[in-house]
C-alpha cells in the first residue's frame, strides 16, 4: 500500500540562474508529483510536493544533486500531511 506525503524543501547552493526550476518542474512531473517550485530573495529555491512517499524520495535524491551546471551545498526539508490542493507541479513567483 502506497502512502501518500508532502514535503517541503529549501534547497541552497549555486541553484538560481541556472534552470533549477524547470529542471525540478520535469523531475517531479515525470515522478507524479503535485506541488510548485519558486526562488526565494536568499538565493535558495523553495520546493513544495505531494505524492508517494517512494517517488518523493526519489526525487529528494535528485534535488541532492541538482541540474547540470547548478551546486547543491544543503537541503532542508519537513515532511507533512498531503493538502490535495494541487492538479500538477507548477514554477511559481
């Protein structure tokens, strides 16, 4: 039996500037997951997602590294309950 989380990431490192989030956006997509990625004024990128927690493990894998060209230094995350608000994963402001 699958069990559905969210998570909440803060991602730091060099990770803007360097299409952090449209590679995020296509990960969690590609995994099933819902939620938004966003850059924050620290120069951190901010992730929100839901889904199995076996696919959000997969992609916290991935956020560990990170795209091509970007340096991940430190992940910060909390897990929760799901909320259900969201269709798809979104870049948002």
């Amino acid at each position: 039996m699958s069990e559905e989380v969210s998570c909440h990431i803060l991602v730091s490192g060099r990770v803007q500037g360097v299409f952090f989030r449209a590679y995020t956006q296509d990960m969690a997509g590609s995994l099933g997951l819902v939620g938004w990625v966003k850059n924050i004024r620290d120069g951190k990128v901010e992730i929100y997602c839901e889904g199995e927690r076996k696919e959000i493990e997969k992609f916290l894998k991935w956020c560990r590294k990170g795209p091509p060209f970007a340096i991940v230094r430190d992940i910060e995350l909390e897990y929760g309950e799901p909320t259900h608000q969201f269709e798809r994963f979104e870049i948002t402001r």
